[in-house]
C-alpha cells in the first residue's frame, strides 16, 4: 500500500495510492480519521484502517490534482544519519564509530514535498548546496528499548528522502546544525510504502540523479548501521514516537564524466563526483520498488537585507 500527504484544492489530506495515478481521500473513506499521516499513525501504527478504508473504493482524484506535502509534516524527530554507507566512508576519508551510529537532526522547515520547489542559498552566503538521496524509515508503532529482533514491528513504511545539504553552514562548528536545516533545502516522499509490499531495505538499490545523469548509486546491504541497528539504538535514549523519520544516511558520488568539471572545493572535506545543486536543476531520489521523489531547484526568493 502506498500512502500519500497531500493539499487538494488548498486542504490537505491523506490519501492511498491506487492504479497508476489514482488517490483515495481518506477523508471520503473513513472521515473519523485525522487528515495528517503522523496523527494517523497515532491511533493506526500499523495503517490496518487506512488499509480497510480504502479496500474496494475507487479513486477519487489523481496524483495529477494534488501537491504533495512532505510526507509526514510536521514529525516529532527526524533522526538523519552521518557517514552510514561504508562507500562514502572511504571516498571522505573520514572516520566513525563501528558500534554507535552518528545521528543529527532535521526540523521540519527544512522539507518540501515531491514535485515542490528546494531552496538554493543565495550564492552571496553559500555556494556549496548538495544532494544526498537517503531512504527514509517511518516509525507507527511506539517502543523503547527496542531489540533488534523486533524492530520492523515498529516500522509503518518507508520513503524517499533527499537531505539537501549547505556545506558552509555545516562546517562552521561542530554539529551539523544549520548547514543541515536550511530552509526548504531536503524533500521527503512522494509516499509512504508499507513493509509489506516493500520487504526488506537491503534487497533494495538507491539512485540519485541531477538532471538526469546517476550520481549516486547504491545497494542499502551498503549501510554501515543497518535499520534495526539504528531503531535499537535510537530506543535506547527515548520512545520512539509514531510519525518518527530515520533518514538512513547517503551513499557516495559516483564518479565525473569524461570532460566533467569537479566544483570547487569546500571545507576539509572533498568528495570527487560530488556536484553542487543550482536553481534550474531538477533533483530525483529513486529507491527500486518504490517510487521517485524529483524537485526542481529554486534560488531561495526570500530578500536578503
């Protein structure tokens, strides 16, 4: 089942993916519900409602009549993960933890929805705006210390994510911080898919593409810290929350074509292949099975003083 968050004639709704382009409102289907993914998941971590909700209904509108929202919008946490593919480990030079995974947060100001806009920083602040396509893991059903064995339990579905990063800003201290939460800089969706029909993430490959040239690929078996490790370890610090995002982290950039360009170097840290993100591109985050999350890039239209 595919799950969708979405503004229809300017209200937002939950909705489940039918056929090739068809969305059931839940709002038609079953109003007792709420129309927000995260407050659904609290009262249905497993989505069996939704489930029966739409079973046998037919669409109401098409994929074509909406703007997606991100797909949870407002979350509780956004767990993002540094450095948790072994490629990328390599191609940095950078060391972590074999045992404790490297975790930052994202604020939801940060995501857009699929097909909408990203934000490039004004060039006169920063220059180095970066893709990173990431699969995204949805929590429904809450847990504290939650062991390894029994983590898929607590997962409603998951998604695309592209966590947009401002290098500048990320290296001006310490903690990720504000280079990672730049305003309208990462996208999430296009919809929740459940564990069902998803099965397992390691069988699965992720592909980013700028303008349609690959510049990222990657099996998800890749992960340094794999999903149940990081719902365990999460858990062991607080209850994970229903509508909980772990963003998983991102692989490496494949190499530059011949007669390619690398971009100036920012930071410490230089990754060959690794292309900045302009306004006028267009950014896709594919996961094999699941679905593509493509924005185009914008110049942040908000006036600097």
């Amino acid at each position: 089942m595919k799950v969708v968050s979405y503004r229809h004639q300017g209200k937002p709704g939950v909705g489940v993916v039918v056929g090739a382009s068809g969305v059931i409102a839940m709002s038609r289907a079953t109003p007792a519900l709420p129309n927000d993914l995260r407050q659904i998941l609290q009262i249905d971590p497993t989505l069996a409602k939704v489930r029966s909700a739409a079973a046998g209904q037919s669409a109401d509108f098409s994929l074509d009549d909406i703007e997606f929202d991100p797909l949870i919008r407002e979350p509780h946490a956004t767990w993002a993960l540094a450095l948790n593919y072994k490629l990328h480990i390599e191609e940095t030079g950078l060391t972590t933890s074999p045992v404790y995974p490297q975790i930052f947060l994202r604020m939801p100001i940060c995501q857009v929805g699929h097909k909408m806009p990203l934000w490039a920083p004004n060039r006169k602040i920063a220059e180095a705006y970066d893709y990173e396509g990431e699969l995204a893991v949805v929590i429904g059903k809450p847990g504290r210390f939650i062991k390894r064995a029994d983590a898929f339990a607590h997962i409603a579905g998951y998604s695309c994510y592209n966590e947009g990063s401002v290098r500048e800003y990320q290296g001006h201290n310490r903690q990720f911080g504000l280079g990672k939460n730049f305003e309208r800089s990462g996208s999430f969706g296009p919809w929740l898919m459940t564990p069902d029909e998803f099965g397992d993430p390691a069988e699965h490959t992720l592909v980013t593409r700028l303008n349609g040239i690959e510049r990222q690929r990657a099996k998800i078996s890749g992960l340094l810290h794999d999903v149940p490790r990081l719902i365990e370890y999460l858990s062991e610090g607080y209850t994970l929350q229903p509508g909980d995002v772990i963003v998983t982290g991102s692989p490496g950039a494949l190499p530059l074509r011949s007669g390619e360009q690398a971009e100036k170097p920012v930071g410490r840290v230089v990754v060959a292949g690794q292309l900045h993100m302009r306004p006028g591109d267009v950014c896709e985050v594919e996961i094999d099975g699941l679905g593509v999350l493509s924005n185009p890039v914008i110049e942040d239209p908000t006036p600097m003083r």
